[in-house]
C-alpha cells in the first residue's frame, strides 16, 4: 500500500497547517505523534505524513484495495471546506467523464452484479451490513458517507428477459470539486469492490 502511494503526497500533506488540514477534511491531528485520524467508511484511518503510512485502527470488515488509500491521502490533502448539496450525477455527468471513465478507468460495477445477480436481498443485506442508508431509487439504492464531504449512493436494477441485473454509481454534485477523475475512479473501485467481494 504505500509503495503504491507516491511519497509526494505524505510529504505536501506534512508540509501543511494541521488546522487547516482539519478544518477543511474534518478530521483530527494529534500532535504527539504528529498524525491525523480519519473516519472513512466507518472505520477510522489514522495517517503519519512522516512515516509514509496509513493504518486502519478500528473494525474494517474487509482489507480495502490500494487504490482506497489513496482516496484517503488525497481527500485529506485536497479536500475543501464546501457542503455537499445533495444533487446525485455520474461519472458520465463529470467534465470529461464519458470519456475518462472507459476502458482501464471503466467502473468496475459487474463485480456487485455478478455477485449478486438478481438477489436483490442479498445486495441489501450487503449494502445495510456496510453502514448504508436505502434511498428511494431504482429497484434498491444505498448512500454511504465514504468520507465527511464525500457521500455515494449505489443503485441496483434486477435483470429480465431483456437486461442483465445491472449497478451503478452515485456521486454527490460536489465530488467534482473536491476530487479528480483518478481518484473518483480509486474511491469507484473500492466502492464495487466491497460491496461485490464474497
């Protein structure tokens, strides 16, 4: 995990005011030992700008893939004081998504449908088990609060005769001020990858 992350970023994030830091990601920094804690997805993350490290301190249900920590150091770093507005778009409605987000950046969201197929309770146990909230959308939607300014919703259709079960990804309209295309794509990844993991 951290030979994945670039050690650029601990080292802009430890150049940085903590206050600002804190303000800005609603988190905490201790001063001993000169560290953040972050809760993401329900579980706290605490990060050493120093040390080049990320550790999980709480219950994670599962070991989240590489790209969840840079989500993490990233939301840290760039993240701005800005109140979600509860506007749900696409990767498709991003600047530049509908072509970014093909081929090595497509979403990965077969992995929550092949699970689960037409198991529209399975996908709902799944959803409540990591902390979601059911929305009224599709044939059974979830948000989850990946992070303090970072909600998602996921949105799943059961198949038929004519269309294959089917899952999507939601973004709150202010993802696109707070992160890139590349690092919605590494919070997309984690997103399909724990929901649709055995």
């Amino acid at each position: 995990m951290i030979n994945f992350i670039d050690k650029s970023y601990f080292t802009e994030l430890a150049a940085q005011d903590p206050k600002d830091i804190c303000k800005k990601a609603l988190c905490e920094y201790d001063d001993v030992s000169k560290s953040y804690v972050i809760s993401v997805w329900d579980d706290k993350y605490i990060v050493y700008p120093h040390e080049h490290k990320i550790d999980c301190i709480s219950k994670a249900i599962n070991k989240p893939h590489e790209y969840f920590y840079l989500f993490i150091i990233y939301y840290l770093l760039k993240a701005k004081e800005i109140k979600v507005c509860n506007e749900w778009i696409s990767e498709k409605d991003i600047s530049g998504g509908a072509t970014f987000f093909r081929g090595p950046h497509e979403i990965p969201t077969h992995l929550i449908s092949e699970l689960f197929g037409n198991n529209i309770e399975g996908f709902r146990k799944r959803c409540i088990r990591l902390c979601g909230a059911a929305i009224d959308m599709a044939d059974a939607a979830f948000s989850f609060n990946i992070a303090p300014r970072i909600p998602v919703a996921v949105l799943y259709w059961i198949g038929d005769d004519d269309f294959s079960p089917e899952a999507n990804i939601l973004y709150d309209k202010t993802i696109t001020k707070q992160l890139t295309s590349d690092i919605i794509f590494a919070l997309a990844v984690e997103i399909c990858t724990r929901i649709g993991r055995l």
